[in-house]
C-alpha cells in the first residue's frame, strides 16, 4: 500500500509540474507575441487568465481523482490522521481526568 501510495503522489506531481510548466512557457510566450505587437496587452492578459483557471481546475480535478484512489484502496489521508490524533488526545485527557478522579 504504501508503495501505491507514493506512485500516486508521484503522478500527481508530475502532473501538476507539467501544469505549472505549460502555464510558465505559455506566459513567455504571450510575452514575446505582445512585444512584437502580434497581440495587445490586454488580449495577453486576458488569455494567460483563462489559463491559469483551467489549468487550477485540472490541478484541483487531479488532487480530487488521487483522494478518490486513495480512499477506494481505504488508506487514510493526511486530514484524517490529524482527527484522529486530535481524538487520541482527548482521550488521554479524558483518562487522566477518571484516574484523578478516581484517586
């Protein structure tokens, strides 16, 4: 399981690294059409914004689609480990509360 888990984080990375790498070479590229006046400044910024929404929608669809892996394979996730060791520990307190009251 935990080599699965490592592969998906893996891919998830990779993917979003791309994402990033489209939206960096696509922003020089605007860059280099505004300067040689083939677009205005406005059109640049207007299709480099367009972008970056849907590139942030791909990244938020693939962080979706690797939490669904995850929990079909029933491996636990980071935000549920904190609930559970926020649980845990309320525990304890609980516990040592009995055993004073106890004593």
């Amino acid at each position: 399981m935990k080599n699965l888990t490592e592969l998906l984080r893996k891919i998830a990375l990779l993917q979003i690294g791309a994402i990033s790498l489209v939206t960096e070479k696509a922003e020089r590229l605007i860059k280099e059409l505004e300067e040689k006046g083939k677009v205005s400044e406005e059109e640049g910024k207007k299709f480099v914004d367009g972008l970056r929404k849907g590139l942030q929608k791909q990244k938020e669809e693939i962080s979706r689609q690797v939490e669904k892996i995850l929990k079909e394979v029933n491996l636990v996730t980071r935000e549920e480990i904190k609930t559970l060791k926020k649980e845990i520990e309320e525990l304890k307190k609980e516990v040592e509360n009995l055993k004073k009251s106890k004593n």
